[in-house]
C-alpha cells in the first residue's frame, strides 16, 4: 500500500474580482455615473438585435410613461402640456440608450444574443407535426376521462351513493 503525504498546502492566492470596480459601492455608483454620461456606445457591433429589440421594448415603456404625464397636466398651461412629456421623453430616450450601452447589461446582450445564435431552431413542418401530436393527445386523454368520470357517475348513482335533485349546478346538493 501506498503512502499518503502529510503536508500542509499554503493558502492559494486570491485573484481580484473583475466584476466589481474597487473602491466599494461609492465606486461601483461612480463608475456607473461616469458611463451614464458618456456619450460613446459600448461595443457597437456586438449584439446589435439584441440591444435594439431591448431599447425598443423600453421606449414602448417610456413611452407609456410620457402618455401618464401627459396626462397628468392636460389641464395645465401650454408651456407645461408640451414641456414636461417632452423632458420625460428626453430624459427617458437617454436613459433606454444608455442602459442598452451599460457596460454589464451590454456584455448580458451581446451573451445572450451569441447564445441565441448557437440554438438548432426546429422546422416548420416538425413543428406542425409536433403541435398535431400534442394536441391530439390532449384530446384523446380528455375523451377518456369523460368516458371513466361518467361512468363512475353512472355506477355510483346506481348504488345510491350520489344523489342530485336535480336543481343547482353539477354535484350541488342544494
């Protein structure tokens, strides 16, 4: 038999975290502000129908945001019916295109989309003939079923275990 080594391993050296910035929460909100500001894309090329059907799907919200405030100064003078829906717009168009440039949000895009692209998409027809098995089995289980529960109605009406008075809805004893 063999021998087993008694030693002690030192401690294994520990690699800094490439997803936090350093400098704790203060610097992790100042990096945030710093790319919130900035005016130049992250990666523009990567993940592009991704971060498109994103941003379109947040100004569909904007939107819906701009309209409720809109409508919470119809009553008000020109200046406010046209100026705050148009500040909300602007500042919410701002916000849907920086948060599809967001460095971790873009990077979560551009994955997505990569992985997306690597899916073995079925066929029309398999599709089609998998729909017709699906649902042909849904049909033929539920047949069954009727058939099994109207017979025991049946069974269990005929030795007086259930019994209906006819008035009410089905299984009511009223």
């Amino acid at each position: 038999m063999g021998r087993v080594k008694e030693e002690v391993s030192g401690p294994r050296p520990v690699k800094p975290s490439k997803d936090k910035p350093s400098g704790g929460k203060g610097g992790a909100f100042a990096a945030f502000l710093a790319t919130f500001f900035s005016l130049k894309p992250y990666k523009p090329r990567q993940g592009w129908n991704t971060r498109l059907y994103t941003a379109i799907g947040l100004g569909l919200l904007a939107l819906g945001a701009v309209w409720q405030v809109h409508d919470a100064v119809i009553d008000s003078s020109l200046a406010w019916r046209l100026g705050a829906p148009g500040v909300t717009l602007a500042v919410l168009g701002w916000f849907c295109f920086r948060i599809v440039h967001y460095p971790r949000f873009a990077e979560f895009l551009i994955a997505t989309e990569s992985e997306m692209n690597k899916v073995s998409w079925t066929s029309k027809d398999d599709l089609y003939q998998s729909t017709l098995v699906v649902l042909s089995t849904v049909l033929i289980l539920a047949a069954y079923l009727f058939v099994v529960d109207w017979f025991w109605l049946f069974l269990l009406r005929m030795v007086d275990v259930l019994q209906f008075s006819g008035a009410g809805s089905f299984g009511s004893t009223s």
